[in-house]
C-alpha cells in the first residue's frame, strides 16, 4: 500500500513537471552565456554600450535561473505536499518517500512514466 501510494505521487508530481517549459527555460539560459561574450569580443562597441549590455545580460541570466530555481522548487513542493498528506492515510510513507530507497524508487518510477508516455504518444500520432 505504501510503495502503490508512493508511485501514484510520483506519478502525478512527473505529470505536472512535464507541463512546465523546462526545456525553454534552459535554453534561454544557456544562451545568455554565448551572448556575453560576442559582446566582450566586440572590438567596435564602447566599453559603456558593453557595460549596458552586460548588465541587461546579467538581468536575463538573473530572471532565467530564477524561473528554472521555481520551477524545480516548485516540483519538489509538489511531491513533498502530495506525500505529506497522503502520509495521513499510510503512516510509514513519509519515511519511505524520505529514504534513499524510496527517493531511487521515485526517481526510477518517474523516468520509466515519462519515457512510456512520450513512447505512446508517438504511436498514437503514427495512426
């Protein structure tokens, strides 16, 4: 009962997590760096225009790492809610969703979830 618990918020937290724009979220961040530094390169722009642009940069690095901390934040919050109030109805399934066991449990149940649903839905695209 504690481990079916355990999967059907797993399951649920990766569910939600897979509608959050993590992957944009990364991206934009990843792309700020390369910015910064074509700006640095740049021979022909002041070091003043540099210093406004490093800042708008170092602005949207700021905001973009903010959004992914939330994100996951958030995912966390999520999962730890979820398994605190159905800890109401199993006792001992807050020790085993805290436990490295019951964490690997998780983590693998989650990973198989959303490998088998992206699985399905490009099957049920091909027909």
């Amino acid at each position: 009962m504690t481990l079916a618990l355990l999967l059907v918020v797993t399951i649920a937290v990766a569910e939600c997590a897979s509608h959050l724009p993590l992957l944009a979220i990364s991206r934009r961040f990843a792309g700020i760096f390369p910015r910064a530094l074509r700006t640095v390169r740049n021979a022909k722009a002041s070091d003043h225009w540099k210093e406004m642009a490093l800042l708008k940069l170092a602005r949207l690095s700021l905001i973009s790492s903010g959004c992914a901390a939330g994100a996951i934040l958030g995912i966390v919050a999520l999962f730890v809610g979820g398994i605190y109030v159905l800890d109401l109805v199993s006792p001992r399934l807050w020790e085993l969703a805290m436990s490295i066991e019951g964490i690997s449990i998780a983590s693998a149940a989650a990973i198989l979830y959303l490998a088998a649903r992206s699985h399905a839905r490009s099957l049920l695209q091909r027909r």
